[in-house]
C-alpha cells in the first residue's frame, strides 16, 4: 500500500511523469542505507535505541510529508519517502526483540506470534480499506 500511495503521489506532484516513481525508489534506498547502521546498533548497544530511532524517523517522514503536502514540493516527498524507508526496514528487527525477550519455553511462540501478526494485517488491512472507503 505504502509503494501505491508513494507512486501516485509522486505522478501528481512531479513535473515530468517519468519522475513517478522515484519516491518508490527513496523508500528502497532509505531502507538499504539504515538497515546496516540499525542492525549493528541493535546489535552492539540496544535495540531499544534502534526502535527509538525507527519511531523518530517514521515521524519524521510523516512530517515532512505533511509539510509537502501543504507546499507541493516533490522535493520535499523524496526526502519523507527517504525517511519513511529507514522507518520501513527496522521492522524485521521485532523478530529478534521477540526472541531476545521471550523465556526460552515461550519463544517459539513468541516468534511466531510477531511473524503471523504480518500475515493478519495483511489479511485485515484490505477490508478495513473497503469498510472505510466512504470515510474521506
């Protein structure tokens, strides 16, 4: 949903339409770039610091898009886009925080609880899309 949004927003605000679909490419490279820093981050001090800093740029780039939005800046969108790929690829770390975390009789069910959670708002998120259609 996230790559939808970014691609059509990327066609409304980008001068040439060939430039569509970088703000895709600005999530992608955004979470190449940080998925080395916050894994050795949480690695080597916390995770929590890791997680604290997902959460920083998620709000960051919802920010940002928020002020893009207001000025109609596809500048603006790249770097929210950019921020929101370093909000994107802290996700899989909350496997590890899972298995870290859990006792050892409870991790298995721990992990899998954190891996099926994806499977469900994959399968809820759709239908609450059709059930709010009519909202905005």
């Amino acid at each position: 949903m996230v790559f939808i949004m970014a691609g059509l927003a990327g066609q409304s605000l980008a001068k040439n339409i060939c430039f569509a679909t970088m703000p895709i490419s600005c999530i992608v490279l955004g979470a190449m770039l940080a998925s080395d820093p916050l894994s050795n981050l949480m690695q080597k001090v916390e995770r929590k610091k890791g997680f604290f800093l997902r959460t920083f740029f998620g709000a960051l780039g919802g920010l940002i898009a928020v002020y893009e939005f207001y000025v109609q800046s596809f500048g603006w969108f790249l770097l929210a886009s950019l921020c929101t790929g370093v909000f994107i690829a802290s996700q899989g770390f909350y496997r590890f925080a899972a298995s870290d975390t859990a006792s050892e009789s409870f991790r298995p069910k721990a992990l899998s609880y954190v891996l099926a959670s994806g499977l469900i708002a994959a399968i809820i998120g759709p239908q609450l899309v059709k059930l709010t259609d009519t909202f905005f």
